[in-house]
C-alpha cells in the first residue's frame, strides 16, 4: 500500500512513501536549523564576541544554508521508488515549454538562486555602507537610505537580467518587443512613468532624504502641509504628519510643486506673529509687550533681533507683525501658540486691547 503511486512530480512518481520521507526531512532540518543557530549564538557569546553587523549576517546564511541542504534530500528521497531517475534528469524535466520559452526545474532553481544570492549581496552591501557612512560624519541617514536604495536597485536589475539569460530569453527581442509595448501604454501610464522619474530624481539628487522636514504647499489656497519624510520608494514617497498620520504621496508632486525643506540650509529660521491693537494704544508699550512675550519662550533665540513692525493701518485697528527668530522644528505651531497666549496675558494685565469689527446700525 506504502508503494503505490499517488501522483506524479515532474518525472518522479510519488507514492506514500515519498511523503513520509519529505515530511520527516522538513521537520528535521527545521529542527536542525534551530540547534545550529543556538550552537552558534552560543559560542560566540562564550567568547565574548558580539553577534552583530557582518557576524550576525555569517551566522543567518549558515543557519538558512540548511534549507538549501534540505531541498537537494527532498529531491534526492524521490529516487526511492524512481531509481532510474537521476537528479540531472530532474533538473533537466521540461514543466512548459512553447516556440519562445522552456521552464524546467533547472531554470526554477537557478532563478531562487539568483535572488537569493542577491539577497545576500545586497546585505553585505548595506554592511558595508553603513559602517563606511558611521565612520564618515559628514554623511546622515537620509544619505545612507539613498545608497542603499541606489545598491538594491542595481543589485535587483542585474538580478532580473541573469534570470533572463537563465530562461534562455533573446534580449534583443525582449528589449524590441518592450519598446514597442511601452510605446503602446506610455499614453495610459504618463503618470507613472512620471513618478518613477521623479523617484530617480530624488534619488540621486538628493535634495529630499529620510528623516527631513518639509512643507509642501498645496494647489489652490489650502494650507500647506506640513511632514516628516519616512520613506523614499521609486514611484511613491511616504510622509508622516503632525497628525500622526502616513500618507503615500507620488513622487512628481515633491519636484513639480513647492516644497521648502526646513532640514536643509541653516538652522534659524525667522517666524511671524500677526496681531491688532485698537487705535489709540501705547504703541511703544505694545511694542515692549510683544518682545517681553517672544522673548520669554525659550526656542526663541535671543541673540537675533527681535523686531515688531507696524504692518498697516487696518479698518478696525493697527496691523502690527511680531518678528522672532527660532529652530525650524516639528513643533513651531506649538511655539507660535504658546507666544501667543503669553500675548494675550500680557495684553489683558495692561489694558491693551484687541480690536474687533464693529457694526453700525442706522435707525430710521
């Protein structure tokens, strides 16, 4: 009963047997698995050497090096009832096969290898970049995650070219034949092929990196958004609010559309604080209140000047303009909201008014 033929694998016929055999051997090597990367951890611990960066990336392929070893035993059980079957021929077993394109378990195999070696490559690749970058100050994380975007990239090209060469795939014609498809949808895919283009852009130019902040201004007279860059794709870009919410934007709006970076540049950055008194105030006493209130918050930077200017003779009132100098940070609104409260105290202890409209209403 154990020896009859269930099913047929390729050009293996696979009986009861074959199925015990596989599931014994996946049980063991994940069992196995589990020892080694404790054995191993365990030693390195003993000797006092620390299990990270490239050791910890050692220790991970020689523990998953197991499964490579358990997928040659899987195929090799199957010579149990199928002696005359060797594993050449199992690799050599045509799955599909049409004018242009043949899949055997040779090609399948050798593409899982390929991504999987470059897997490993783009690992030590990022190793490799982020200890050269930690070791070079002049270089931040928003540099570090375009070099390892630009690496993987080019890790996963080559990669997605060698599997066409596996596949036996005539590149001239594949490059023909795609010309002429993305001749046939570009018109239908403007927007996307935009945004991948921008991607590069941002990419390699480097003006917007993770971690930045920025404030984008939107069309029309919405008010601009203001957001952290979490992640630069290819096509998209996500950027966190103040909210707290992720958004997944596309990158043409980040170099088509105003965005100011309030990472870059200097530091210091000058704000502005619009308020009203009535006709008939003290203006040089507002003028004092309205630096004592800049000046008493401590992101205000005292050594720049801080200015107060009367902005325009308003209908109901004088247009002043409180001008400070503060930290281009995440919180800004808080600080302009805290200065304002501190204002309006102010205002109220010296019996300065705020001006509001006032309506005339004539009687008959």
């Amino acid at each position: 009963m154990f020896d009859y033929n269930i099913f047929k694998f390729g050009p293996y016929q696979v009986c009861l047997w074959n199925i015990i055999f596989l599931g014994l051997i996946i049980f063991a090597s994940v069992i196995l698995r589990k020892v080694v990367h404790r054995y191993l951890k365990r030693v390195l611990v003993n000797k006092n050497i620390r299990v990270e960066g490239r050791r910890a990336t050692w220790l991970r392929l020689l523990s998953q090096s197991i499964y490579l070893l358990t997928i040659y035993l899987c195929i090799y059980s199957f010579s149990y009832n199928n002696n005359e079957v060797g594993f050449v021929d199992f690799l050599s077993y045509n799955l599909f096969e049409t004018k242009f394109l043949t899949l055997s378990f040779f090609h399948i195999i050798g593409i899982v290898v390929v991504f999987f070696s470059a897997r490993i490559i783009v690992n030590f690749i990022t190793l490799y970049i982020t200890r050269a970058v930690n070791n070079r100050t002049q270089l931040d994380e928003g540099s570090l995650f375009i070099y390892i975007q630009v690496a993987k990239y080019i890790v996963y090209v080559i990669s997605f070219i060698i599997c066409l060469q596996i596949l036996e795939v005539n590149l001239t014609i594949f490059l023909t034949g795609g010309a002429a498809l993305l001749v046939g949808i570009g018109l239908g895919l403007q927007d996307v092929f935009r945004d991948v283009f921008s991607g590069i852009v941002l990419l390699f130019e480097g003006n917007l990196r993770v971690g930045d902040i920025v404030e984008i201004y939107n069309s029309g007279d919405t008010q601009p958004t203001v957001a952290k860059i979490i992640r630069i794709n290819i096509r998209t870009t996500q950027i966190e609010t103040r909210n707290g919410n992720v958004l997944i934007i596309p990158n043409n709006k980040l170099t088509q559309e105003y965005v100011e970076n309030w990472s870059h540049g200097t530091s210091m950055s000058r704000f502005f604080i619009d308020i009203s008194v009535e006709y008939g105030a003290d203006t040089e006493l507002v003028k004092k209140l309205l630096k004592q209130a800049a000046l008493s918050h401590p992101s205000v930077n005292k050594t720049e000047p801080t200015i107060v200017r009367l902005k325009d003779f308003g209908e109901n009132g004088l247009c002043l303009e409180l001008i400070f100098w503060a930290e281009q940070s995440w919180e800004i609104s808080n600080v302009k909201s805290e200065i304002r409260f501190e204002i309006y105290r102010l205002f109220r202890e010296y019996k300065i008014r705020i001006p509001y409209p006032k309506m005339d209403i004539a009687q008959r």
